[in-house]
C-alpha cells in the first residue's frame, strides 16, 4: 500500500468507522456465534501474494461483526464504560504514524514530555493534591499505565521495596524473602481482583477485610487487622482503598484509613478506576475527601473519560520510590542527557520496556471536548443512571440494591434464592441487551451501567422495557414452576 492508495483506503476506514458507530443502536447488542465460528470463515494460513484493500474491507463485515460484542452500543450496560470518541481515535492515529517506543526522554522526547504535562493537567481537573504533580517541583508526578491493574501492581511494588527497605533498617540481619514472608497488604473485600492479582504477583500476602453495611471499608476494620497481624509477627505495609468498586461502585473511607496508614507507615493506594473521571466535576469530588493521605492514585481515563483503551494514569507522591523498585539499566538504550530539568524515564516506572504514544489521545480528547464537554459526558450519564433507578423504584416488582452514586444502578427482582441470576440470564440470551451481576449479602444483584457516550434517554427507556417484558414472563414462567413442584399443596386443603 503506497500513500495514495493509504488516503483512499483510510478514508474509506473513517467513513466506515463513523457509520459504525452513528448506527451502532441498530446491532444487536451481543453477537450470535459459537465458539469457533471465525476460523470457518477464512483461510487457514496467510495469503501467498498481497489483496486487494477492498477485499479486507469488505470482510470486516462478513467475518468479524458478527462477532463483535458492541460495547458502545447504547444497549450496553455490562461492566463499567470504556472510552470511544472521535478525538481519540484522531490521537491514535496520529501515535500509530509517528509509532514511537517512547521508553525514554531520548526515544522521542515529545512522547515523554508531553505525558508528563498532561499528567499534570488530568491531576489538576481532578483536583488531586499538588504533591502529585511533576509541576509542584517536589518529589511527585504521574505516569500512563495500560490498565489499573498495572497501576495496582506497580504501585505494590514500590511499596514493597519500600517496606524491605524499613524494616532492614530495625533488622539488618533479615533477607529480603524473610521480610517478603512477614509483609501483609489489605483492601476491601469488594476491591478489584487486580489488588489481588497484584499481590499474588508480587508474592504478598493480601486480607480482604470486611466492609461496612455501604460496602465501605472503614478504619476500625483495618485498625483491627493490623493490631491482629502485629501480633502474628506479620509486617502490615499496603491498604489499596477504592473509590468506586466495580461491583457497586462504593467508596472506601480515605479519611479513616489515611490516618491509620499514616500512623502505622502504611503505604495508602487509591484506585479510582472508573469513578476518578467523576472528579473533574466539583459536585463529586466529596467522594475525594482524604485523598491528601494516599501515596499513589489511579484511574483510567480510557473507562470513562472518552479516552480510547488503553490509558490508566498513576500518579505517585515519592517517584523515586517506583523507580528505584522497578528500575533496570539496559546497556544498549542511550541515558537521556544530563539536564538542570530532567525528564522521566518512563521504562523505569512500568513492567514493559516499550511504550506507545498514548498522551496523543489525551491531549486530544481534553482540547476537543474542553473540561465543560467533558462534565457535561458525566453528568449526563450520571443523570440517566438517576433515570434509570426512578423507572426501577415505580415498579413494585423490583427494588434497588445499593444507593446510586454514579452512573451504576444495582437492582434487583423481589424474588428468592437465584432468581436474579436466572432473571438476568433470561435478559442476556435476548441479546438486545447486556448486564452483569455482583453479589450483596451474598445474594445476586443486577448491574445496570450507563456506558457507551451515546446512551439517551430514550434509549435507558428502551432497555428498561426489556427488562419488564422478560421480567413479566419470568415471573410467570416461575410461578409455573412452583406449582408443578407443589401442585399437592392446594389438593390437601381442598
Ligand atoms: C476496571 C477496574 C479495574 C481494572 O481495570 P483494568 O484497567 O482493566 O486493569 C481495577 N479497579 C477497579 C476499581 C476497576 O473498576
């Protein structure tokens, strides 16, 4: 493919990407096939000799729509958002043509440079503590990872060569594996199972402790914990708080928990994963409070900040405590030179060595929308899950499960044992619609979640007729049931 043929073939790819998604409310939401329906529908082994642009195109629909699960159908309220707009799709073309590997200053200095503004930037519309920022000339700044669960694990591993390092101080006669032994890390029994992952990873040992009846881990529980563990000669060293759970987007008590952290020399790390985004509007940043306690934070701005997967930010409060866990000189890359103002090197604050130019679409996405474009996505959406919980509470049948804080609803059929679970199946095999479960008390929610940007009024509208219809035969279908297994019952008295 020459230049010529490129302006005509990516024009062709545009116009199909925008009539994609300007019509994706027509798709059905998740796609029919079996597993291993692709490899039916194309050759076993790569072409000999080039194809034609046309042909590829072409089969864009024939193989791979089929099965493709639209999560930015307005119909899809699985899981939590991942960002798609136009402005970010623009900034990765843009990173894919330059197709830098910015592993340092050197590599391509705009791709570090302009990462470190935008860090910057983010860590201001959120209102973050200025010791996060690079422009605060202390010892903090912040980093693109690709998910929260880089993020998590990097963050863990600071602390970790953190804790080693302390508690050589008090035992220089301990190895480090004697040391790795005895560290405990906590976090809530609802946080992401990337705090355990990186736990595990990192050969920790990790407590989910108990939350309170909001699902929030309060301080007494970590106080109690650590006091236990202290006694079993453990080393407490890590809380991983989260703003936001997944499963039903609850908000850990920084202000309990950062002062503890504080006083017993925990490291505090915030993961913010999906409601973070919710920051850049002043109405929502009380969810916030006892922020100035933690050691890192992140959120993804490629969940619900219009930014294209994948983009997690991490910001750090001492970065030299990352860098110097994770650091690895490698011969063969150049050190950028010496400077009064020196730049990151970025490959010493993440597990890969290469790294895409991923600022592009952040710088593009916050100067296309505006911070005003950008509340105005999460307000909306905020407003509609709010809609949705109306519709959900004039409907006797059901009732909502947890408070509604953003733009996640958590609800549930009146209804016994797994009847939720069956319900939501029941949804999902419609196809026109797709939601996922958590548990409360043990028992099944619904997840209702606002995600793709294009999502109306109308649209929350539509889904939630489709949940009253299945609902309705649901119902009827489970009141069938319990007669054929009671059918004595009436017989008796009668
Ligand atoms: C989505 C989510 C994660 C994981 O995000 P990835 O970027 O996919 O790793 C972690 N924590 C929370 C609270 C999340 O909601």
């Amino acid at each position: 493919m020459d230049a010529s043929e490129f302006r005509r073939a990516g024009k062709e790819m545009i116009d199909y990407v925008a009539d994609y998604l300007e019509n994706i409310r027509d798709r059905q939401v998740t796609p029919d096939v079996k597993q291993g329906y692709l490899r039916k529908l194309i050759p076993d082994a790569a072409p000999e000799t080039a194809e034609p642009w046309d042909a590829v195109l072409s089969d864009v629909e024939r193989v791979i729509m089929p099965g493709v699960a639209h999560w930015h159908s307005p119909r899809f309220h699985a899981y939590f958002p991942t960002g798609n707009s136009y402005p970010a799709i623009l900034g990765d073309i843009l990173s894919d043509a330059i197709g830098c590997i910015g592993f340092s200053w050197t590599a391509s200095p705009a791709c570090t440079e302009l990462e470190t503004v935008m860090m910057d930037w983010l860590a201001k519309l959120l209102g973050l503590p200025d010791h996060f920022l690079f422009s605060s000339k202390g010892l903090g700044g912040g980093v693109i990872q690709g998910t929260a669960s880089e993020a998590c694990f990097v963050a863990l591993l600071a602390a970790k060569a953190k804790a080693i390092r302390d508690a050589k101080i008090q035992h220089p006669d301990w190895t480090d594996g004697q040391i790795t032994d005895k560290l405990i890390a906590y976090n809530s029994e609802h946080a992401h199972q990337a705090a355990d992952r990186a736990a595990l990873l990192a050969h920790i040992k990790c407590r989910g402790l108990p939350s309170d009846s909001d699902l929030t881990l309060r301080g007494a529980a970590l106080a109690h914990a650590i006091e236990e563990d202290k006694a079993a000669g453990l080393i407490p060293f890590y809380v991983l708080a989260s703003l936001g759970t997944t499963g039903h987007c609850a908000f850990d008590n920084l202000t309990e928990l950062g002062p503890i952290c504080q006083a017993e020399n925990l490291w505090l790390h915030v993961d913010a994963a999906y409601a973070g985004s919710a920051f850049i509007c002043p109405e929502f940043r009380h969810y916030l409070a006892g922020v100035e306690y933690a050691d890192s934070f992140n959120f993804n701005p490629h969940k619900w900040l219009l930014v294209n997967f994948d983009c997690s930010a991490l910001w750090l409060k001492n970065t030299s405590l990352l860098t110097s866990a994770v650091q690895y000189d490698c011969p063969i890359i150049l050190d950028s030179p010496e400077s009064e103002q020196p730049m990151p090197d970025y490959r010493h604050w993440q597990v890969a060595l290469g790294r895409r130019f991923r600022s592009l679409k952040l710088w593009f996405v916050l100067r296309l929308f505006g911070l005003d474009g950008l509340q105005k996505h999460i307000r909306t959406q905020v407003g509609l899950a709010k809609e949705f919980e109306k519709l959900v509470d004039q409907d006797d049948r059901f009732e909502i499960a947890v408070p509604v804080r953003l733009g996640l609803v958590c609800f549930r059929l009146k209804a016994p044992g797994t009847a939720n679970e069956r319900f939501l199946k029941k949804i999902n095999q419609t196809k026109k619609l797709f939601m996922t479960q958590a548990t409360v008390n043990g028992s099944a929610v619904i997840r209702f979640t606002v995600c793709a940007s294009r999502t109306n009024s109308e649209d929350v509208l539509h889904s939630w007729k489709i949940i009253q219809d299945v609902a309705t035969e649901f119902l009827d279908e489970e009141k069938a049931r319990t007669k054929l297994k009671m059918p004595s019952l009436a017989a008796y008295i009668q």
